[in-house]
C-alpha cells in the first residue's frame, strides 16, 4: 500500500501498526474537504491491507481537530449557491466532497481495531468519528463538542446518531441541542472516552494499548468489533439519510445566513428562528 501519497495527513506503519497523522497544525487541523478526501482514502486502504494489525489516529500539534472561526474548509465554488453562498450546494455534495455519513460508515468497516490519542480540541465531525472508534486515549486539555446548532444547522454528520447511543438521549440532548463542551474528565465519566493521561503521555499510552491489540488473537478481536458495531451501523442506515438532509435543509435559513455573517462581521449571532 503507498501511503506516502497524501498532503493534509502522514500515514507511517511500525511493528504492524498504522500510525495516522492529521498534519496540518496550523489550521487546527480542520476537518476540511481536503482533510476528508484524504481520510476516505485511507480508510478504503485499511479495509485491504492484511499487514496492518491495528491503527492510532492522533493529531499534530495543540489540537486533535477543530474549525477556527471564519476559516474556509469547503472547496469554493465558482457558482455557490445564491442562498447564503452555501459552499456545500450543487451537484458537488454528494460526489467528490461527499462525506458526512458515508465517513462514518467507512470507519465502521475498518476490520482492524482503531486506538485514538486526542489531545485539545476535538469539535464537530473529528468528535463524531473519534466517537466511533475503538479505544480513546483523551489528554487532560481535551475538549469535545458538538456546535452545529449554534451555527443554526442541524447535527447531521453523525452526532444526532453517536451522541445518543453512547450517552443516552437526555445527556446527548443537553449537549447536541446547546453546543454545549466536555472536558476530558467528563467525557471519561460519560463513557465517551477510555481514560484521560497527561499530554506528556498520550501518545505512548495509545502505542501500548495498540500494541496489544496488534499482538492478540486478531481474527477473534476483528470479529467482536464487527458484532459491536453492527449497532452503530444499524443506527446510522435507520437515520443517516434523515439527519443529512435536515442539516442541508437548515443550509438554506435565514438563521444559517446570520451565523455566517455574524463571523464575517466578527459578532454574536441574533438568531430569529426562521
């Protein structure tokens, strides 16, 4: 497999371990179209190479992944949409950019046992996928968050569905429908996370607990992660089509079209409702 093809992300295998990076610090490591074109691939490997025996997905620099104000992280179109300029508008959404929950659903099938290091912020969509993996190492900075509504949008790429399952409807509600975050500490007692460490030991922790995973009996712990995760699959085919168009849908409000010039005009959104 030729890893070394990719820009936004480093990939390097050791000891039958699939180390992925997400490397572009400076932008926080958003999880951008580029960012996205770039995982799928990734993962579509994955499914195919019988050489790697377990994964850590870690992120470079202060932050796992999270979106800085204002920063684009969809490809500009040279015709948006004339409705709030909508970057995800057009036959584009469903084909070279596509993602949301067909990201979910390629992480699902990944066969070998996946072990996340998250450190800082960890927001939106990077939260979503980080909670469908295996095993979460959190640091004791992690934040995580899930803030689609206070863009006046939907939750629709995977954390009206995730969210829920892990935590309950209520304690999901109260943090889905504020945008609420939660600390490392919480996200542990939640059940979000596996444990928290120091920065200072996160990556050694998930390369110790990949290692073990990689040196198990592998056909026996593939097998029990496919089982486990037939639940998440059975969630995602029941309500994926439903929360990704509502979350288009909400594209198209005046509300959406304030949040957006709230962060052109660097002010608090004034929300109406319509």
């Amino acid at each position: 497999m030729n890893y070394d093809k990719f820009e936004l992300i480093n990939v390097v295998v050791k000891e039958q371990i699939l180390i992925l990076t997400l490397n572009d610090p400076a932008n926080a490591n958003a999880m951008g179209w580029r960012h996205v074109k770039e995982l799928k691939e990734v993962f579509r490997m994955l499914q195919d190479d019988a050489s790697v025996r377990a994964v850590i997905w870690r992120g470079e620099g202060d932050d796992f992944s999270t979106v800085l104000p204002g920063a684009p992280i969809h490809k500009k179109l040279e015709n948006p949409h004339p409705l709030n300029g909508l970057e995800l508008a057009g036959e584009s959404i469903h084909q070279g950019i596509a993602y949301h929950m067909s990201m979910l659903k390629l992480l699902l099938d990944i066969p070998q046992p996946i072990v996340v290091a998250a450190q800082g912020r960890c927001t939106g969509m990077a939260a979503n996928l980080v909670l469908c993996c295996d095993i979460i190492f959190g640091s004791e900075d992690l934040i995580l968050n899930d803030q689609h509504v206070n863009k006046g949008m939907v939750t629709g790429d995977g954390g009206a569905v995730v969210w829920p399952l892990i935590i309950g409807p209520a304690k999901a509600k109260q943090y889905l429908l504020t945008g609420d975050s939660i600390t490392a500490h919480e996200a542990e007692r939640l059940g979000m996370i596996n444990k928290v460490v120091s920065r200072e030991e996160l990556d050694q922790a998930a390369w110790d607990f990949a290692k073990r995973l990689a040196t198990g009996a592998s056909m026996a712990i593939r097998f029990s992660k496919h089982v486990i995760n037939r639940m998440l699959e059975k969630e995602l085919a029941h309500s994926w089509e439903f929360s990704d168009a509502l979350q288009i849908l909400t594209c198209f409000t005046e509300d959406f079209g304030e949040y957006k010039s709230a962060v052109r005009e660097k002010r608090p959104p004034e929300f109406t409702g319509r």
